[in-house]
C-alpha cells in the first residue's frame, strides 16, 4: 500500500575481477615489501653460516664477541678470552666481523 517492494539489481559482469583487485595488489605489495626481503636476508645468513672458518671473528645471537677457534657440521667453538672458549651451534652465529675488530673493542 504505503511501502513499495524493493527488488535486487542486476548482476553485472566484470566486477568479479576488480572484487579481488585489491586484494590481488595487496598480496603483492606484502610479497616485495616484506617476503621477498626476509627470503634474502636469510639467504645471506645461510652462506655467512656455510662460509665460518677458522680465525672469523663473530658475534652470536646472545651479544657473545668473540674469534673462531674451532667449526665442526653443528657447532662452533668461540674464544672469547684468553683461554675461555665456548661452544655454540652454528646457527647461533649472527654475524661475522670485519678482521680487527675485536682489538678496536
């Protein structure tokens, strides 16, 4: 009488596309702004792993300073003092120092 019925428009096609638009732009945004930097980053920590030997000196992963004396498949061993070593897993190693570094401490 007083109220009219309401009926749903019609479908139209083309908008299933820009629908998931800004999704699609969103994946991709968090794929090179956040993904792809970590995916390298921890290649780089990979090969710095690999690549300890003998001599390197290193920081760990708990702020531990020290020179490698020692590199086995699972473990490094680290003096950090004279006549103090310790013994960490290699993925424990944060990251390598330049050589004289220790010294300018």
């Amino acid at each position: 009488m007083f109220i009219s019925n309401a009926y749903a428009a019609g479908a139209t096609t083309g908008t299933d596309l820009m629908s998931f638009l800004p999704l699609i732009v969103i994946f991709v945004l968090f794929f090179f702004m956040i993904i792809r930097p970590q995916m390298k980053a921890a290649t780089e920590q990979r090969a710095m792993i690999a690549a300890l030997q003998k001599g390197d000196e290193v920081i760990t992963s708990g702020g531990i300073v020290g020179k490698v004396t020692k590199v086995t498949d699972a473990f490094v061993s680290v003096e950090i003092a004279a006549n103090t070593e310790i013994t960490v897993q290699k993925h424990a190693v944060q990251s390598a120092l330049p050589k004289g570094t220790i010294k300018g401490l």
